[in-house]
C-alpha cells in the first residue's frame, strides 16, 4: 500500500519535556480516527533514558514512524526549535494534519507557521492547566487525562422496592395521624360554635335590654296620689298639709322675686335697675303669668313705653 503524504500522513509533534509518556501513548489511539494513514512521530526520546524500555516496545509496533529531532543547540527550548523546524519541513512535504502534544505556550508560534499559506489542521493535546491563547491556536483540543462521563446510578430491584415500602410507611403514618386529629378537631369545633352562641345570646339580650330601657324611661310615672284619685281612694289633706305648701310657696315666690330685683355682675353695655318691692312683686306676677323671663318682660316694657 502506498501513501500520498498530502493526505494520508498523520504527524504527531511530541514535546517530551512537558508531556509525560502516557500523554503520547493517548494521542496514538486517538491518530487512529484518520487510518488508513501513516502516523510520524517527531521528539527527541534519547533525552529521555528512564522511558528508553517503554520506547523500544512502542518502536517495535507496526503503523508508526519514528524520527528524532536534532537540536542545534542544548539549552531551554532546544526541543521547542527543533521540533519546529521538523513542522516545517513535514509543512513543506505536503502534511496537512497535524497533533501537537504539549502545555508550552512556545508551541503557538509553530501552529501559526503550520499555517501561513495553505491550511492545516491541528489537534492539540494537552492538561486542564493550558492556557487559553494555546488553545485557541488549535483546530480543537483533547485534554489528558480525559474527564470520564458520569453514569447514572441505577437502582436495583431491593433498592426501589425498598424505598417503596418506606414511602408506604410515610403515607400510612400521615393518614393516621390525621385519623388522630380528627376527633380533636372536631371538639375544638364544637367548643368555638358553643362559644360563638353563647356570646351571640349575651349580645341579643344586651340588646333587648337597651331597647327596653328608653321604653321605660318614656313611660309617665304614675304617683300613688294620681292613682288613689283616679280609683276614688285619694285620702283629704290635713290643715298642716296645706299651711306647709303654702308656705313653701310663698317663700319661692320671695326667693324669685328677690333674684329677679338682685342685680347681676354688670357686663360692658348693661344696663341695670332697682325697683320697688311693690313693682317687684307685681312684675314676678306678671312674669309667672305670661311664661317670660324677668329680663324678657322688663325688655318688654321699656320697649312699649318708648313707643307710647
């Protein structure tokens, strides 16, 4: 089988001073979404002589091609030179896919030589701590160690049918405590209505109390003398009787006639008068007669004389 390079080359840009062996191993299985192809691996493994048994088991392994960098000069970022200039020349033969296995950032200048004239596409590969300018130099990006889908838990048989018995013993516990209160309810139900009642019936008879109270003070008090006069039964007044109303009389009739002639506190524009017993006696007649004040009639008076 023969290959065209321009599309059936895969190259796998390794840097092995920033990438641990397993990483590599990773990109391998993911190269292979593109066979049939032939997939060059370029990094410098002698550098490396603790993995040197691990690399002599993955060279022995059909369907990779091998190639060590040469650096032209040791130092940091030997490798990140040499590995560029073997980009380059891959570039220059025609390789169009490329996976680049690093957590450099110094790796974005080969991505963007990889693509200055006709473009590649490039796979990055690389840890969680990867910064976000190398990443975007990439066509896509598969971070190691890959993050494992979570599965569902699912539930066995024993599991679901016990948590169906407990969800039973929550429902029936539920309903008989509501069974419970029930009659409890329904007392403290029956003690509010007989409480409401109660100060329903306190209330009604407060209200026909009042309505009763006004009805009585209406009503005209009989004395014991209006009624023995009206059954026929009225009992003659004694001599002292009538001597002591008369006298009782006569003193009120005094006692007006002495505060209608008593001269009030005079107020600013009042006018006052002092007048005779005799005249006082007849204006306290006159005044009882007519159903007038003293200050009334004594108006009265002057008014008339004034006009005649």
């Amino acid at each position: 089988m023969t290959f065209d390079s321009s599309n059936d080359t895969v190259a796998i840009l390794y840097d092995i001073e920033n990438a641990p062996f397993e990483m590599l191993d990773y990109t391998l299985g993911k190269a292979r979404r593109f066979q049939p192809c032939r997939i060059i691996v370029v990094t410098d493994w002698e550098k490396c002589p603790t993995d040197q048994k691990r690399w002599e088991r993955l060279r022995r392994r059909p369907g990779f091609t091998f190639r060590s960098v040469t650096r032209t000069y040791l130092g940091k970022n030997s490798l990140d030179s040499a590995l560029y200039d073997s980009a380059v020349l891959l570039y220059k033969d025609g390789v169009r896919r490329f996976f680049i296995i690093t957590t450099d950032s110094d790796f974005v200048r080969i991505a963007e030589a990889l693509n200055k004239g006709e473009k590649s596409y490039i796979i990055g590969v690389g840890t969680k701590q990867a910064s976000e300018t190398l990443r975007n130099a990439y066509d896509e990006f598969l971070c190691y160690p890959p993050e494992k889908p979570v599965k569902p838990v699912k539930k066995t048989a024993r599991k679901a049918k016990n948590e169906k018995a407990e969800k039973e013993e929550i429902a029936a516990k539920a309903e008989h405590q509501t069974q419970e209160e029930k009659p409890q309810e329904k007392a403290k139900r029956s003690s509010r209505k007989a409480a409401a009642e109660k100060a329903e019936a306190k209330e009604t008879k407060k209200s026909a109390k009042a309505e009763k109270a006004p009805a009585e003070e209406k009503k005209p008090r009989v004395s014991n003398k209006a009624t023995q006069d009206e059954k026929g039964r009225e009992k003659p007044k004694t001599k002292g009787k009538e001597a002591a109303a008369k006298k009782t009389h006569g003193l009120q009739e005094q006692k007006t006639a002495e505060q209608a002639a008593a001269p009030a506190a005079a107020e600013p524009g009042t006018l006052v008068l002092r007048l005779p017993r005799t005249l006082q006696h007849e204006l306290v007649q006159r005044m009882q007669s007519e159903g007038v004040s003293m200050d009334e009639l004594v108006t009265y008076l002057l008014m008339r004389g004034m006009m005649h």
